[in-house]
C-alpha cells in the first residue's frame, strides 16, 4: 500500500497530535472537531431520514398524514365543540400553523432523547464527536417539517389567505425552533443515557409541553384571562413565540408578537447554550454507562 | 526514522462496582425501602460516574493500574491477557472512548480504532451507503471513501450486491464489506481488537496480510487478541496484561509462552490424601508428578529427559488388566503424543491397593515450550474407561538461549530431537555412478 501516512512521517510533516487524559469537568464544544466532522453527520441524517420510512407503505405519505389528522381532530373537537377562539383566523388553518413547528420539536425531543440509548452500541465502540447522535434527529426531522410545509401552503391557497411581507423573520423563526429544540435536546439526550426514566417520561412530557404551548388556543388567550406579566412569563416557552410567530408572519391576522419572539428567543439561546455545556460535562461517562 | 506515535504513561482507570442490595425482613421496612429506592436507584446510577469517588472507596475497581509503554511508528504491538485483565479498557482509552482516571495517553497521528467491524451498519441501508456511513464514522471524509471506493469493494468480493440493502447480505458478505473499510484506513495509528477472526479462512489470509502490508507502510498497530498465532505473526513486542497490570513486556515468543504457562500455573505435581482423592468408585487419583531425572536440576531443558508419575488407589473386586493413558498438549492446545501403557507390552493386572505407574520421556525430544498433560485416563482393560481427570500438570521445558546460536528467540519446532546426519565433501564421482 502506497500510503499517504508512510509520507507523512517519512517527511516530518506535522501530524495531530492528542493527549487523552481525565476529562476536564467543564468544556466548550470544538467547533473545529465539528467542521471535521462534517460528512458523518451528513451521513448520520441521511441514515435517520431513509431508514424511517423504509419498508412502509406510505412512505413519505407519513410525513402529512400525521399532522393532517391532528389538525381534523383539533379543528373538530376544539375548534367546533369547544369553539375555543383563535383570532379570528379559520380553525384549520389556525391549529395547522402551529402543529407544524410543535411537530417538529417534538419529533427532534423524542428523537434525541432516544439518540443516545438507541447508538450505545457506536458510543462504546468507536470516537466521534457525541454531540453529533443528538444533532442529527434535529436535522434529520427538518425534512418532515419541510413536507407538512408543503400542506400548510396548499391550505394557504385553499383559504385565499397570502403571507405579509412579515414572512421575511420566518427564516428566523425556524432558526429559533431549530436552537430549542437541539437546546432541550441535547438536555434529554444525555439525561436519558443515564437515567433511562427519561425513555418512559418523554411520552407524557411532550403531551404536557403540546398543551401548555399555543397549540388548540391563541396565545392572546393568557393575555385576556390573567395579565400582561403572565403572558411575558408565559413567552420564556420558546415554542410560545415561535408558534405565534408562526401565525403572524404566514396568516397576517396579527402583527408581530415581538414581545414574545425576543423572550423566547433569549431562552433558547440559554437553552442551547446550557444544553451544550451539560452534554460535554456528562459526555465523558457515556461510555461506562451506555 | 521512527518517532513515537503512542505514550501510554501511569493510566490508571477506575469503576465502582459491587453495590449489596439487602432484602428486607419485614413488610414495613420493604415498605419503607421501596419508596425510598428512587433515591436510592438515583444514587446507584450516580455512581457509574467513573470520577467521582475518592480512593479509599471499598467499591474501586480499578480495570487498569499505572500502565506505561509506548509504541513507535512503523511497529507493532500486540497485547494479550485473560478477560478482564483490562485490555479492552486500555483500547477505550487511546480510542477515546473513555477517559483515564489518572494519567495520559499522547498520541501522534489520527487514530484508527477498530475495536468492533460494521461500526454503524445499518441492515436497512444498501452496502454502498454503509461503506460510506461507516467510513465516515471512523474518521475518513467523504472525498477520502470516494476515492478508495472500488478498492474497498474489490477487496470485500461483494461488487454485485453493492446497491442491495445489507439486510440481505450473509454474514460474511456484511463482514467482509465492514472489514474492507477498516483495511482502507489511512490513519498513523491503528487499535484492533480481535477483528483479525473474521470471515472465511481464505479471507482471513487475506485480512491478515493485509494488516502486515499496513504496518509496514508505518502506521504504528496496536493489536488485541486471544488468537497467539495472529499476535505472533503480526507483532514483535507484546505486552501481557493481568489484573490491569502489565506484568511482562518483550519479544512476542516470550511473552507469550509466559501467558500461555501461566495459564496452568506450572503444575508440576498434585498429591492428594486417599479421603479427598479425585476419582471414581473404582479408582482414586492420589498423585501425578512430572519431574527431571537428573539430580540437582531444578528445570527441565529441551533435549532432557524426564519422567511422569501417577498413582493410584484401586478398589476393584477382582484383579483385571489396568491400563493408564495420558494426552501431552503444547500451549497451543496441539495433541503432541499419546502416552499409553495399552501400547506397551507389560502385562499386569491388579486388584485392590496402589498401583504406581512410571513414563519416561526419552532425551532429545520435545523442543522448549509449554506443556500439560491435558487428560489422564484409567481403563479396564482397553476399552472400559473407569476415571478421566482434565487438566492435571503443567511443566515448561526452559529454553537455553545460550545454544541457540547467538538468536534470541524460540527455535522454531515442536520437536528437538537429536538427528544423524551424514556430510560427505567431494563425492563427485559417486554422483556420476
């Protein structure tokens, strides 16, 4: 074998060089490792995104029959029986714009929470950067997200209902998403790895976060039964703003929920940031207890 | 030129272990136990944090304990010990799969661990995505695998199933594909465990010459294995480890005739009272010896002489012909001959009392080594077997480096016996004839 590796030390080129000790209890992520990388995750996401539908029938079909039945059932129960208000915007249209982003951050929570438990195998087997297991649900569920899309702006149509020119911050709005849901993330990841309760509390825990997000209700909702400070406080859920964001930006019977968007926007940037740091801290005993 | 691609220095490693779970006597304390066992569980769980403790703790164990060795570029190490001597902790850690608890490992060059074959392999993925999936997860870019891409596929002999999920690939065609990315590495250093036994014996060959053709190309090779012929065939220095202690390092054949001895202890002799004696209702086992002939020597050398002994006590009701037969191993578990009375002409018989039973070895025959005697067998007459006794002695036969011309290192050979040779210069003339 002619190697590249003979080379390298043949001509002193510097190499890598590592120590490998107890690890340091508080690290920052190497962004540089990451870049490195860069082409497992690409593979890891494409491996969580064909694999999940492979051997089915539907297929992709999975991707909008989900929410599409969310949003019949929400529209009938909530919207007709329980006639909950939704700022005036058609129920349908209203509750779809808000499973769609709650959707995707539930899937990336029960994703990464089992990430780690599900590639203990990998974990104890091989190095890579850890960070990448809970990243790729993350990703991964951004083309699900991305097909139920599609519907919402099929409804769009359906409704005669065009987006304001505040569909330019939607960008933004998704980054947001995107940031709590790898922050949480992160957070469960590595809690279920270690305390596999997690596993059996993640179920009920994201029917607990659908409810106390704006989900079936307008956030104006808090707003009009308590006080104003409740609703702020009510925004450090990051999804709150997001969601009404959401609605804002892509339906426009609303301005910008702005007080919502930079509380919830602060959070998930703690969140993330939090979420990293707990992750590298336990990160070192995943192996032993994988 | 060779530089040093792995510094192993005082690692240490630590786990907790050994947690008494007490049952309770009475239905208020189980009770009580049971509702407090959430906090309990959450301190177990805690404690599987392996740097937490401090180092009196009676629950330490410690799976590796102040090991230091390095290994240059271009070499080859093997490591070998019994389960649970640490080997695959010490692996983790220049893998970086785990943390030491003490001490550091420096490594120079990307490191190749390959510590499982198919890390990753996913069954419902077609063998072109995992060559790539695995590829990338032990370290190599995508341009990198796209690069070695048919190399890989030619060496694994699957080109025709390539784009067919890997769910539908045997055993071996799913091995083969996972060991051909791994050969593919390019890394300066490289840590396999045991990957060596793969596949059929055809491809085995060709697994392992290909890891000789990567050591060569100055990748520094770590290598684990409970196989002494691949560690022998790919590695010049070993390291024996015990109890997460490296208790000897050197030339592989030493090494490894320390390991494999040590496995049996060296039993050169069992004596036993006739109350606890081993045996059947037959017969008891009371002694089995090996022993020198020599006076005054304390070790058996190749070329010796020397004997066994086993006696017995028999409990028969009628005298009957006895025979006693033993099976002699080396240390790789080759049968190297069959000692038998059958095979002899004594007749004798014998009935109730000791019957003691003498072989000698005859000089200039067994080369050094290790040797035990893995079975001992008592017959009545020749067919019906009354006791066999597994794994009884064990004896090294010391190898005199002195004679062995200046090489240091085993001579080659189960065998040393004392050939007639006959040299014979200028015969010319009775070639013509």
């Amino acid at each position: 074998m002619k190697s590249e590796t003979a080379d390298n030390i043949r001509s002193g080129k510097p190499i890598v060089k590592l120590r490998i000790e107890a690890a340091k209890k508080w690290q920052m992520l190497d962004l540089k490792e990451l870049i490195y990388y860069k082409d497992l995750l690409y593979y890891f996401v494409l491996r969580d995104f064909t694999v999940q539908f492979k051997q089915t029938i539907l297929g992709l079909l999975w991707a909008v029959i989900n929410p599409v039945f969310q949003m019949v059932i929400f529209s009938v129960i909530f919207g007709k029986l329980a006639e909950i208000s939704s700022d005036g915007i058609p129920y349908p249209i209203f509750s779809f714009s808000a499973i769609l982003p709650f959707n995707y951050f539930s899937q990336s929570l029960s994703g990464a929470s089992n990430s780690l438990v599900g590639n203990a195998g990998l974990l104890s087997k091989v190095y890579f950067p850890r960070i990448l297991i809970p990243i790729t649900p993350v990703l991964s569920k951004l083309v699900d997200f991305a097909i139920a899309f599609l519907i919402l702006i099929v409804m769009m149509i359906f409704y005669g209902i065009s987006p304001t020119w505040n569909i330019v911050y939607l960008p933004f709005l998704i980054l947001m998403m995107i940031m709590a849901s790898l922050g949480v993330g992160m957070w469960l990841s590595s809690l279920a790895i270690q305390y596999r309760d997690v596993r059996f509390a993640i179920g009920f825990f994201t029917t607990l976060l659908m409810y106390t997000a704006p989900v079936v209700f307008p956030a104006s909702l808090i707003l009009e039964k308590f006080s104003y400070t409740a609703y702020l406080f009510y925004g450090i859920y990051p999804m709150v703003g997001v969601i009404e964001g959401f609605r804002a930006s892509l339906l426009g019977f609303r301005p910008m929920p702005w007080d919502l968007i930079s509380i919830g926007a602060v959070s998930s940037v703690l969140l993330l940031i939090t979420g990293a740091l707990y992750f590298k801290r336990t990160e070192r005993v995943f192996a032993d207890v994988a | 030129m060779s530089t040093t691609a792995i510094d192993v220095k005082d690692v240490s490693k630590a786990f907790l272990i050994g947690l008494k779970d007490t049952r309770k006597e009475t239905l208020g304390a189980a009770i009580f136990s049971w509702l407090k066992s959430p906090m309990q569980n959450y301190n177990i769980l805690k404690r599987l944090n392996t740097y937490r403790h401090n180092e009196e703790s009676e629950d330490l164990f410690w799976a590796l304990k102040n090991v230091s060795f390095s290994v240059e570029h271009g070499e080859t190490l093997g490591i070998i010990g019994d389960n649970g001597a640490g080997k695959s902790t010490l692996l983790k850690i220049i893998s970086r799969i785990t943390n030491p608890t003490y001490g550091y490992v420096d490594v120079n060059g990307r490191v190749a661990s390959l510590l499982e074959v198919g890390s990753g392999f996913h069954s419902e993925l077609t063998g072109r995505e995992n060559v790539y999936l695995n590829g990338t997860i032990l370290g190599m870019s995508r341009k990198e695998i796209d690069k070695k891409f048919d190399a890989i596929v030619a060496f694994s002999e699957v080109e025709k199933f390539i784009d067919t999920q890997v769910k539908k690939f045997s055993t071996g065609m799913r091995i083969r594909l996972a060991f051909s990315v791994a050969a593919h590495l390019e890394t300066e250093v490289m840590i396999i465990d045991e990957v060596l036994a793969v596949g059929d014996a055809p491809f085995r060959k060709k697994s392992l010459s290909k890891m000789l053709e990567v050591a060569k190309s100055g990748t520094a090779v770590i290598l684990v294995s409970h196989n002494p012929l691949a560690i022998q065939q790919l590695c010049k220095r070993t390291i024996l480890l015990s109890h997460g202690k490296i208790i000897d390092s050197g030339i592989t054949d030493d090494v490894m005739q320390k390991y494999l001895g040590g496995i049996y202890n060296d039993r050169t002799r069992q004596e036993w009272d006739l109350d606890e004696a081993p045996g059947s209702k037959e017969v008891k086992l009371i002694k089995a010896e090996v022993r020198q002939i020599e006076p005054n020597v304390p070790v058996i050398r190749p070329g010796d002489s020397f004997e066994f002994e086993f006696v017995f006590y028999l409990m028969l009701e009628e005298e009957t012909n006895i025979n006693v037969t033993f099976h002699l191993n080396d240390e790789y578990e080759n049968l190297v001959f069959i000692g038998s009375t059958a095979l002899t002409n004594i007749p004798y018989t014998a009935g109730t009392g000791y019957l003691k039973t003498i072989c000698r070895i005859p000089s200039d025959l067994l080369n050094g080594g290790t040797y035990s005697v893995t079975k001992l067998f008592v017959l009545k007459g020749v067919s019906d077997l009354i006791y066999e006794h597994n794994e009884i002695l064990s004896f090294e036969i010391t190898n005199n480096y002195a004679h062995a011309h200046g090489k240091i290192g085993k001579i080659d050979g189960l065998l040393k016996p004392k050939l007639h040779w006959e040299v014979v210069a200028n015969v010319e003339s009775e070639i013509m004839l």
